[in-house]
C-alpha cells in the first residue's frame, strides 16, 4: 500500500510540474510586454538591440530573484542541487552567447539584433524555468517580501564579448594601397562599411575666442553607431586633429583582436636600427600603434567601455 502511494504521489508531482512549466511558458510575462512597448517606442534594428540588451538585464534579475527564493526554501541537498545545476546552466548560456556571436559574425545591425535577442530569450527561459519550480513547491505565482541579501549566492550576469564583425578580403581589397598601415583610412572605412549611424554628426564643442589658429569655429563633432561613438577634434584643444572613438559593451581583448585584423603590421626594431626602416606597427605591448612616421594609435580601458585614440603631431 505504501508503495502504491509512493508511486501516486510521483505521478501527481511529474503531472503538477507539468502543468506548472506549461502554464509559465505559454503565459506571458510582464517583461514581455515591456520589451515589446520599448521595440515600439524605439525603430529600427538599434532600437530593438538597445531593447533587447536592457531587458535582458530585467530578466537576469527576474532570474535571481527565483533563484534566491527557492535558496530559501529548500532543504540543504536540494540546495546544493539547485546551486550545482546553476552553475552547469551558465555554462551552457556562456558557450551558447559564444556560438550566437560566431553564427551572426556578419555585417548589418540586424545581425547585432538577433544575437541579443537570443541572448535575451535563453535567460527569459531560464528565469520562467525557476518560477516553475517555485511554484511547484510554494504554489505562489510571485514571491513575497522578496529581498536580496548580500550573502546571499546569486547568479552572475554574463560577460561574455560582444563580437565585431570581421572584415573580409573584399574589405580589404577596397582600401587605397598607400594608405593600408594608416589607421585614420583603414578604421573609417571599416565602421562606414559594417555600421549604421544612428546619430547623425553634429557639433559639439567651439574653440575659444582666443584661439590663435581656428577663433569661435567649431572644432569638435560626434557619430554616433549604435554601441560605437567617434569624437572627432579639429584641434579644440591642440593644434592637430585626433579621433576618439568609444566601444561601448565590447571587452578590451575584442577591440585589440579587431584592430589587429585591419592593422596587422608589426613594429620591427631591427628595421628601424640598422637600415632606416619605418617604424610602423604595433609596440610589444600590444595596445600601442605607430603610423606615417609621427601619427599613433593608442587602446584605453575605460570604465564599461574601450577607448580607441589616434592622430598626428609635427
């Protein structure tokens, strides 16, 4: 008899948990209509990435939220269960990003559109996932006085890279001959060739009325490229033009890898000591770029972003 109960009770919990993810599944979620309130408000497929990437982050805290509240209920195995089993999702989230990324390495916006919404749609269906098993074991839709502790184990947010899209020989092949170690030529081409303006150029700075070369003209403009910003200067607060250019959710060692792409030559020292050679190319440290004798590249790491500077002195 005992058996027989036992063997009910399993089959009532296998159909409860059924019926529990369906249910979830096929409900939408608040942060469902949010995203499609913001694909409104916002056009385009930028619009749509930016959205996409920001309620991403909500449901990376939805996610937590769960994950915590069943932390609170559960007995210590289960607990340990439920913290290992986390630990092999991110995993797969991680390799999954990473092989997004690769399958929609290709040029357009639209692309950068489906890897973060894919991105998005695997944490959504986690987070349903783990409101699924709430249920199941509280029966509340909602979790209540939900607060988060700091002791408390959370899952990560991702960092896996944002990828740039990799020029390819026809890139290449339309670049001027002369000019393919100059990185103001070879980087304006690429961004021109692989992103959208989203805001068009406009000025934002003058030089000073006493200004002794360029008095109350303006001197410094931006472009906006979705994730990507381009400051140009005219001499605003030097006598020489230099470019700033903003990465924005790109990691340092991806923004290195794609200038390395369109900028391969390496700075030879021999070349340069014994029989005059150039010394373009890039220093040891890998960040830092000479080109035309007196012009360089530099890469920064700021913060939540990747700094590119480059221009030319006397």
């Amino acid at each position: 008899m005992n058996y027989i109960k036992k063997i009910l009770i399993l089959l009532l919990t296998i159909i409860v948990s059924n019926v529990a993810f369906s249910q979830i599944d096929q409900k939408e979620h608040r942060l469902d209509d949010v995203y499609k309130e913001c694909c409104n408000k916002q056009h385009g497929d930028y619009g749509a990435l930016s959205c996409a990437i920001d309620v991403s982050k909500e449901w990376n805290k939805e996610m937590n939220k769960y994950y915590t509240g069943l932390m609170n209920v559960l007995d210590t195995n289960a607990q340990e269960d439920l913290r290992l089993a986390q630990e092999q999702w991110t995993r797969y989230r991680d390799l999954e990003y990473k092989f997004s990324n690769s399958l929609h390495d290709m040029q357009g916006t639209m692309y950068l559109r489906l890897r973060a919404l894919r991105s998005m749609r695997i944490v959504r269906a986690r987070a349903l996932e783990l409101k699924s098993y709430y249920w199941v074991r509280t029966e509340e839709e909602e979790l209540k006085g939900y607060k988060l502790n700091a002791d408390q184990v959370v899952t990560q947010e991702s960092k896996v890279d944002t990828i740039l899209p990799t020029p390819d020989s026809t890139f290449f092949s339309s670049l001027d001959s002369i000019r393919i170690n100059n990185a103001d030529h070879v980087i304006e081409n690429y961004i021109n060739s692989y992103f959208d303006i989203t805001k068009k150029k406009e000025v934002i700075e003058k030089a000073s009325l006493d200004h002794t070369e360029i008095p109350g003209e303006d001197c410094r403009y931006r472009t906006e490229y979705g994730n990507i910003v381009i400051e140009e200067d005219y001499g605003c607060d030097s006598y020489f033009q230099t470019t700033t250019i903003e990465f924005k959710n790109y990691s340092f060692d991806e923004v290195k890898r794609i200038l390395k792409v369109l900028l391969p030559k390496e700075y030879n020292r021999e070349d340069e000591k014994g029989y005059g050679g150039s010394p373009d190319g890039w220093e040891e440290n890998g960040h830092y770029y000479n080109y035309g004798g007196n012009c360089h590249l530099d890469i920064i790491k700021g913060e939540n972003k990747i700094i590119v500077q480059y221009g030319c002195s006397c």
